[in-house]
C-alpha cells in the first residue's frame, strides 16, 4: 500500500497555517480518501482558495498521481484578492508539493467542457450558488462507480444545500449520500434507491439550525447564536 510522504499530522500542521475554511476532521476526510487511492490516479478540486485543502490532497496522492486544482482566482473574486493565485503556489511550494499538482486557471465550467479523463476523486468547494453546484456535480460522469465525490459547505450553504438536494431527488440521480464530516458531504457514484434519496433528508434539520445562526450572525448577534445553538465563532457554520 502507498505511504504518503508525510503523516497526516505533519501535512495538517502546514495546512493548519493556510488561510481557509476547512477543519482539521474534515481535511481528515479527504487524507483517507485520497490516500487509498489506485498508484496513477487523478483527483480534481474545485475552489483552491490558497490552497489548505490542496495542500491535503496533494500530499495524500499515490505514487504517480496528481492533482489538478481548477479556480478562476482573480480580484473579482469573492474570497480572493489579486495576489490570492500567488499565494496559492507559494503555499504549494512551502509544502514541497507544487510537482504533483497541475493549476488551471479557469472555471469549473470551462474545464468540463473540454474534459476526457478518468477520475479517481472529486473535491468541489467552487461557487455556492444552486445553478453552480448543480453544475459541479456534474464532474461525476467522470468518476467510476463507487468513486467519491465530497462537497464542502453542504447543509450549511443555502445554495450549495440545494443544488445537492435537487441533483439527489432529480431523475438523472448518479450520486448516493454516504454521510458528512461538519458541512463536507461524502457521495459515492451508482444507482440511486428511494433509501439513498431518504438519507439525504437527514442533515435538514442541521442545516436549519445554521441557516438561523447565519441570520443572527448577519444581526449581529452572536452571543444570541452561542447561547442558543452552541456557535461561538464568528464565522459562519462549516
């Protein structure tokens, strides 16, 4: 079995120190499924950011294998600034990790348009509104059956929940839920049973209970968010 160069602890402790929204259990999640990963295999995410969760996956990957990182960047950008692409490969470059990953600079849309290669996994942390989530979870045709698919912000995100919920109830279902670490949701590709589509429903009342910390949040009201749903941080839910 492949070994990664570094232990999960060490590449969190770099991670750890890169700006960004993942928790140390979720980037947990993506090591182990990453790391179990076929000698060779490609990964793709969607939303590098400055590269904490990249940094993860990177270190994670198989003998052979690579990841390719696809964010627009730009000062356009919500969460970027225009030296926010920079600061992503010199994050890589601290974390010796810059041969193993391949950066598009462009959309997820423009990237799937001109795509044929197998996948082996698909991290999507992009844009969180409905259509582009929806959109994103179309990267699953590239993915074998039993192949996994995570979603950052998932029940936490309003546009990212349903883009989730309407691809899950949709006809064209190819993604069964598998379970959440926080707001990173797992799916595995395969046929989709009416048990499947059921499970889906069990985070809604979690994501009800961050959609109301959000509001009080936006009121400014976060000792009323704390009291009340245990949230003490002043960013939203993740």
């Amino acid at each position: 079995m492949h070994r990664p160069t570094y232990t999960f602890a060490e590449v969190w402790e770099i991670a750890d120190g890169i700006p960004g929204w993942l928790t140390r259990a979720q980037a947990r999640a993506l090591w182990d499924r990453t790391a179990c990963l076929r000698p060779g295999s490609v990964v793709l995410e969607i939303g590098s950011h400055q590269g904490r969760s990249a940094v993860v996956l990177a270190a994670a990957l198989p003998e052979g294998s690579r990841l390719v990182a696809v964010d627009p960047y730009g000062a356009g950008w919500k969460y970027g600034q225009s030296d926010t692409e920079q600061q992503f490969r010199d994050n890589l470059e601290r974390a010796g990790v810059t041969g193993k990953v391949e950066v598009r600079v462009a959309t997820s849309a423009q990237v799937l348009g001109s795509w044929h290669e197998p996948l082996a996994l698909v991290y999507v942390d992009g844009k969180h509104d409905y259509w582009s989530v929806l959109h994103d979870l179309g990267w699953s045709r590239h993915l074998p059956v039993g192949g996994h698919l995570l979603v950052h912000d998932s029940f936490s995100s309003i546009g990212v929940t349903l883009g989730v919920l309407r691809h899950g109830w949709g006809r064209g279902a190819s993604l069964r839920y598998r379970g959440r670490t926080g707001s990173l949701a797992d799916f595995e590709t395969g046929p989709v049973s009416l048990r499947d589509r059921m499970s889906l429903l069990t985070p809604l009342p979690w994501w009800c209970r961050n959609v109301v910390v959000k509001v009080l949040l936006r009121l400014r009201l976060r000792r009323a968010a704390a009291g009340l749903f245990g949230h003490t941080d002043s960013a939203d839910p993740f």
